[in-house]
C-alpha cells in the first residue's frame, strides 16, 4: 500500500515536469525493438584512439555483428588496439542474455535532445554487469548515452549520433570512453634516445586519465547474413 | 691511396678475427629470433604491461619483422661497438706488434695517408657489419616475422609512450637509422684508432675502447638530473641511440602520427654534427701524433 | 764515386738519452757498407732515421743527393729494406706477403715475377704456406725478397744472416755480392758481427755509444793478415811473463784467466810451440775478430791491465 502512494507520487511529480512522459520499461522496449530489427550487420569505419600514451594513427575498421550476440571489431590493415568493452558499441549486447530491472531515473538533456534516464540493474548476481545507464530520446526510441559498470573492466560510457542508419538504430558516431590505467616503463629499459626536448613539466595529476576512442562508422550492411565464420 | 685501401681491406677480410664480429653478430641475430618466434608474447606483455586491461592487441601481428629489428638494434648497437674497437684498436698497434708497422712506414706513403686509409678501412668494415646487421636483423626478420605496423615503445621524459609507426612509412626509417648507426660507430672507430696509435699491442688499445665506451655508456643512464644536465650532454655516447629519433614519429596537434615524419629533426642533426665533430677531434689528434711519432716497434 | 747517402751531424735525443750524437759519415753508390756496432750502440735508430720511422733531433740526411725530410716519398720508393726482425703478416702466404709489399711500393707484378723474387732467396717451394709455418731462417729470405721486390737502388739488410744455416749464410751474402757488383745497388748492411762484414763489405762504419769509432775502407781498417788470439793456460802469470819478454806483447790484455793478444796468424803455430817448451800447458788457444776485440786494438789497449805486475 505504502509503495503504491509513493509510486503514485512519483508519477505527478513526473507527469509536472513532462506530460508527454512515458512508461520507461515501454520506452526501454521500443528503443530495444528497433535495435532488433537488425539481425546481422556490417559496417566499416574509421577509429581514433585519444589516450595519452598511445600515439597511433586512426585505423580503419570494420565492425561485424550477428544475433544474438556474436560481435567482431578488427582493423583492416595494420595493427590496431582495440579498446576492451568494445562489445558494448554494439547496443545489442546490452540487451541480450541479460534480465534487467528498470528504474526510471529521470531526465537529461544532451546536446540540445530531452532523454530520459533509465537505469538497468542485471538480475543475475554473476553478470559482469553492475549497472548501464541509458539515456533515451523519447521521441526516435535512440540510445544516445550509455554509461556501463562492469566489475572486470570498469566504467566506460558511449555516446552516439545517428543519421542515415537512424531507422535501425545504428549510430553513425560513436565516442566511446574509459578511465584508462596509467602506463609507465621503467626507464633504462628501453635505451632510449633522449633530445632533450621532452624533459620535465609533464608531471601530472595522479587522477585516473580518461580514454577515449571515437568511430565513425559508414557502410553498414544490414540483415544480409552474415557467415558465422567472421567471428572465429 | 685507393690501392693502399685496396691493400687494407685485403689484410682485414683475411684475418680470422674480422669473422669474429660477423659471426656474433649472426649468433646474436638467430637468438634473438628463435627466442621471439618461441615466446615473444611474454616480451610483449611485458612492454604493454597495463596497456592490456583497457586493449586488446593482436601481439602476434605486433612481433613482426620491422618490430624484432627495433629489439635487436636496440641491444646489437650497445654490443657492435666492441666488434669496430676489435678492428680499429688494432689498425695500427696491431701492426706495431707484428712488427709489419715499421715495414708499411718506410713505403712511399706519408703517414697522414697511412692513416687515413687505416681509419678508411675501418669505417668500411663498420659500414659492412651493418650492412651484415640489416640483412639479418631486418630482411630476414621480415621473412621469418612477416611485415605489419611496428609499435615502439618510448620512455620520453617522465612520460612512457607507445608509438605506432605503419608499416609504408618505415623502411626509409632503417635506412636512415642505418646510417645514423655508421656515423656513431665510426665515433668508435675514430676513437679505437687515435688510441692504437699510442700503443704497440692491439689488446690495450681495443680494451681501452671498449671501456670508455662502457663508462661513458654506464654515465650517460645513470638519470639523475644533474648528470643528465651536465654531464650526459658532453659524452658522445649518449649519441649513439640517435638513430631512434627516426623512429619518433611526429606528431599532430590531436596526438596522431602523421606518416612521413619525424618528432625532433633538430635533435637529430645536432647529435649528428656531435658524432661527425667527434670522429674529425679523434682523427685529428691521431694524425697529429702518428706523424710526431717515433716508430720504435 | 759519387755519394749516396750523406749524414751529417745526425743527433736523437730521447729525453735525456742521446742515443745518436753528432754522427757524420757518407755510404757511395755501389757501396757494401758495414755498419757496425754493439747491441744498443746507436744503430737502430740511426738505421730508422735513415728510414724516417724515427725524426732526428738535429743534424741532416741526404740520399740521391735529396733532403730526406723534403723528398721522403721520391727517396722511400728507391730503398728497401729489412729492419731488426724480418717481420711479416703472419697470416698471409710468403706470396701474398710479397704483393702486397710491392704493391705498397706502386708497382705491379705478375706472379710469374714474384715467384722469381721467391726464387732469388730459395723460397719458391714455400710460396703459399704462410707466413706463421716459417722457420727465422724463412722469414729472413722472405723479408730480402721483400725489401728487393720492388727493386730499389739502396738496400738495407740488417743482421741479414741471422737465423740462417751454414749454407743459408753463404747463400745470402752471395746474393748480397751480386747486388752490387752486378746489378750496381748500394748496400747497407748494420750489423754487430765484424767477421760477417770483413767478408762482404767494402766499406765500413763502426759506432759506439751513438758516436762514430771509425769509418772507411775495410781493407785499410782490418789487416787481413792480423789476428787476436785468446789464450788460457795451466799459468797465465809466467805464461804472461814469457810472451812479454819475447817481444810478442805489441797488443797484449790479460786478466787472470785469460791472455789475449795480437799477432799475425802465422805467428800462431810459434806462440803454441813457445810456449809448450816453456813447460805451459795450453787449456785454449782461440782467433777472435769480435768488435770488441776490434775496439781493443782501435783504442791501443787503453783499457790495458798489468794485473800481475806489483
């Protein structure tokens, strides 16, 4: 009973700040169907590694999916680090062998877009998932926000634009980020050339750095089959 | 003077201790890419240390052929000088010690040219080890370890760094380092030569060589700021590693690689102007002695 | 005659050491010239100021009638030479050892040639072997092989007999007689065996101390018919006594174990004669022609010592 009168407070405290509000497991579940819609895809790409240590050049990529869960991230050419939790760019993944509890958390704004908030806490007490937050436009069922706790490889957060692929659910921007480790070789170790150009002054805040990597992603392909053996 | 050089040469290729050099350096090579085709991983992991809890790396492709030359000349080139002091510490105390020095003096050569054409033959023979140097450390690394992008692991200032260098833009890169790596040596063998001029067997003079070389070596990396102030600046040894600067890739304003370039030209150019006044200095005080000096051999 | 080498006042200090002082003498075209001294009497390095290995402190050389400081190169590529050791790359071929030394005198030979050279000095069997595998007898004939390749007109040979055989010696010094009276070289021979020089040489120089004893014409300085005899006995004192009074003391040193004296070697047989009738009994009786004997008579038994006389 006592439940009842504070969910029914909730919803006219909601209900004042938005009328157009909707349920948000129904809103979860529209934004979830229309990512469905894709069966399989791929996509090709461009990825930029913004993290202070790592100077490599952006790499062209191309991105493989398939229902429900199979997902592959490689380079075409070249070497490439590939940012662990990847799999999450791909939105399925969040959705798929997971059982979720979803609370309403709200509303936010991103870039100029209302979304709304909608917390995911995983059911199952073994999911390497903590908690992913969505952050959904209401009006185009689009993730544009997803921030994900894990308890193996932390917390990193997505942000997507969609254009052209809009219809299916498929950004075609990604920033995805990540508190990344520092990294530090022990000097003499690597004999290296000093020109004396580089010295001092980099010290630094101890602050976890934050990593970055951008996709811009163009080309998909989409429910076309794709063969299993991709993903070997 | 190019058959007195003709005539070097010969007496080099025809000692067994010219091979000694040639043959370490291939026993070093094959080790060093039988230990990196067996576990090069564990290597790897090792220089991404905590790189590889927010990436993932295909560490395979990563131990390539332009990677395991980088490794290799990175140990082989603190190695080779004590292969050229081998050959130049001997140029000109060895022949004191056959006893050949006094013959070769009383030749129709000025002692100028004489020596000359000692260091000649010695810039040579260092020329050849690296020639021997490439076409094991690089072309037969790319055949055994295929050829990909090439990670270099840097320690730059207080700051640790992971470049990546793809795989067209380094070729032109060993070729540089390559020569880069003759000019260094040559300091070496500049130095092994004035110091066999003073002596009248070659195991002082080689030895000598390779213990400044050692010392100066061991100064240059102790790093702390007051000898990397002071001291470090004035030891040519702390030179000799300039052919990585080639592998410094330079960078843009966003923190990319742009293909084609070097981070600090400048640094380079010094170091080398360094290295050449070095062996001119070296070979100046040789020759100024060598012609003062008495044979008594 | 005309000169071809010309020292004059020739002086190398090495810190205080005069090793060379003030040293003049004169080797003409043609010559065989004994230069003779003691080990560490100055021949070495006036041999080597000769060579230019060493500069002289003061004093002049010409040869060909050139400066040799200002014509060094034109001078070197008419002189060979063996200095001290006959030092060769041991880990070459005796031929290979050869072109590469006439190479490094600007001439080219072809191996037909060289063999010849090798020939000269009796080495054409061991042309290939190297130079490691060679007895010093060996390495001696290669190095006149060596300093004659590129056939120079001043010849410098030192020691050039030692670590030969009998046969090797006589070897060598005919090849030594026929470089000059046939081909006209000039030969320069140091040496510290007056014996080796009295027998090739026409003219001769005799250092000591870095300072010149005497020089000139052998024939004038050594009288072939000359000897000094070196005596021991059962009683050097009467034997001593003995060979005094019979006027046969001229040049006579002695100590208490030895007589030596100078005599003509006729006189030889006498003196034995003389004195086993005086009831002396003869332990040695030996001919000696060493430089310092040779010194003895130059200094007119300076050094002479009566040790029996009181």
């Amino acid at each position: 009973m006592k439940t009842n009168i504070l969910y029914l407070i909730l919803l006219t405290f909601f209900f004042q700040k938005n009328t157009s509000a909707q349920d948000i497991n129904i809103l979860v579940g529209n934004a979830r169907a229309k990512i469905e819609k894709v069966t399989d895809y791929e996509a090709t790409g461009k990825m930029k590694t913004n993290v202070t240590f790592l100077k490599i050049p952006i790499a062209t990529i191309k991105l493989y999916f398939k229902n429900p869960n199979k997902f592959k991230l490689i380079s075409e050419k070249g070497l490439s680090f590939v940012p662990k939790g990847s799999m999450s760019i791909n939105l399925n993944t969040i959705f798929t062998g997971n059982n979720f509890i979803i609370i309403d958390a709200g509303f936010d704004k991103i870039e100029k877009t209302n979304v709304r908030v909608a917390k995911l806490l995983p059911t199952d007490e073994n999911s390497d998932l903590v908690l992913t937050t969505l952050y959904i436009d209401p009006v185009n069922f689009l993730i544009l926000k997803s921030k994900t706790t894990t308890k193996e490889n932390g917390t990193y957060e997505l942000k997507m634009k969609y254009k052209k692929y809009s219809l299916y659910g498929l950004p075609d921007e990604i920033l995805f980020s990540f508190n990344a480790k520092d990294y530090k070789l022990p000097k003499g170790i690597t004999f290296d050339f000093d020109d004396g150009a580089s010295n001092k002054k980099t010290i630094k805040s101890e602050k976890p750095k934050k990593g970055e990597v951008e996709i811009l992603l163009s080309n998909y392909i989409i429910n076309n089959g794709l063969n299993d053996n991709i993903f070997k | 003077m190019l058959s007195l050089l003709q005539i070097e040469l010969f007496k080099i290729s025809r000692r067994p201790r010219t091979y000694i050099a040639f043959a370490a350096i291939t026993a070093i090579v094959l080790i060093f890419q039988f230990a990196f085709k067996s576990d090069g991983q564990s290597y790897m992991n090792l220089m991404l240390q905590n790189v590889q809890d927010n990436f993932e790396l295909d560490r395979s492709k990563a131990i390539n052929g332009y990677f395991m030359c980088y490794i290799i000349l990175n140990t082989l080139l603190v190695q080779v000088p004590i292969l050229v002091a081998l050959i130049a510490g001997d140029a000109i105390s060895g022949e004191a010690n056959m006893g050949t020095l006094r013959l070769i003096m009383t030749k129709p050569y000025s002692r100028t040219q004489i020596l000359f054409v000692k260091f000649l033959a010695s810039f040579i023979f260092t020329i050849l080890l690296l020639i021997w140097m490439a076409i094991l450390a690089l072309f037969l690394s790319l055949y055994i370890f295929g050829a990909d992008d090439m990670l270099i692991f840097r320690v730059k200032g207080d700051e640790s760094q992971i470049l990546q260098i793809t795989k067209d833009d380094i070729m032109w890169r060993y070729f540089a380092a390559f020569g880069y790596a003759t000019i260094a040596l040559t300091v070496i063998a500049a130095l092994g030569i004035l110091l066999s001029v003073f002596a009248e067997n070659s195991i002082g003079p080689i030895v000598a060589t390779v213990c400044i070389v050692l010392f100066f070596t061991i100064v240059s990396n102790i790093n702390v700021p007051i000898i990397d102030k002071n001291v470090k600046p004035w030891l040519f040894t702390s030179y000799l590693v300039g052919w990585k600067g080639f592998f410094y890739i330079g960078l843009d304003a966003e923190g990319q690689p742009v293909k084609g370039s070097i981070e600090n030209w400048p640094a380079i150019r010094n170091s080398l102007y360094i290295l050449i006044a070095h062996i001119g200095v070296f070979l100046s005080i040789a020759i100024y002695s060598f012609r003062k000096k008495d044979i008594l051999s | 005659m005309k000169p071809l080498i010309e020292v004059t006042q020739l002086c190398k200090k090495f810190d205080q050491f005069t090793a060379v002082n003030e040293l003049s003498f004169t080797v003409n075209e043609g010559d065989i010239f004994g230069f003779l001294g003691e080990n560490g009497a100055g021949k070495s390095t006036t041999i080597r100021m000769l060579l230019t290995l060493i500069q002289p402190t003061s004093g002049n050389i010409n040869i060909f009638g050139e400066n040799l400081q200002e014509n060094r190169k034109e001078i070197l590529k008419k002189v060979g030479a063996v200095i001290e050791k006959p030092d060769m790359y041991k880990y070459l071929s005796a031929l290979e050892n050869l072109n590469l030394f006439a190479k490094m005198s600007r001439i080219k030979l072809s191996k037909s040639q060289l063999m010849e050279q090798l020939d000269l000095v009796g080495l054409a069997d061991r042309s290939n072997s190297k130079v490691k595998t060679f007895s010093q007898g060996m390495k001696q004939r290669l190095g006149i092989a060596v300093s004659l390749v590129h056939n120079p007109d001043l010849i410098i040979l030192d020691e050039p007999t030692n670590g030969l055989d009998p046969q090797g010696i006589v070897d060598i010094r005919n090849l030594i007689l026929k470089l000059s009276h046939e081909r006209g070289k000039t030969v320069l021979v140091p040496s510290h065996l007056l014996s080796e020089i009295e027998i090739i040489a026409n003219r001769m120089l005799i250092i000591n101390k870095g300072e010149k004893i005497i020089e000139g014409e052998v024939n004038n300085l050594l009288d072939p018919s000359k000897t000094i005899v070196k005596i021991e006995t059962t009683d050097n004192k009467k034997a001593f006594h003995l060979l005094t009074k019979s006027g046969w003391l001229e040049k006579l040193k002695t100590n208490e174990s030895q007589i030596q004296l100078e005599v003509d070697k006729k006189e030889i047989p006498n003196i034995i004669r003389f004195l086993v009738e005086n009831n002396i009994e003869i332990n040695l009786i030996q001919p000696r022609h060493s430089l310092e004997d040779y010194f003895l008579t130059l200094t007119k038994s300076a050094d002479y010592v009566e040790p029996f006389t009181n």
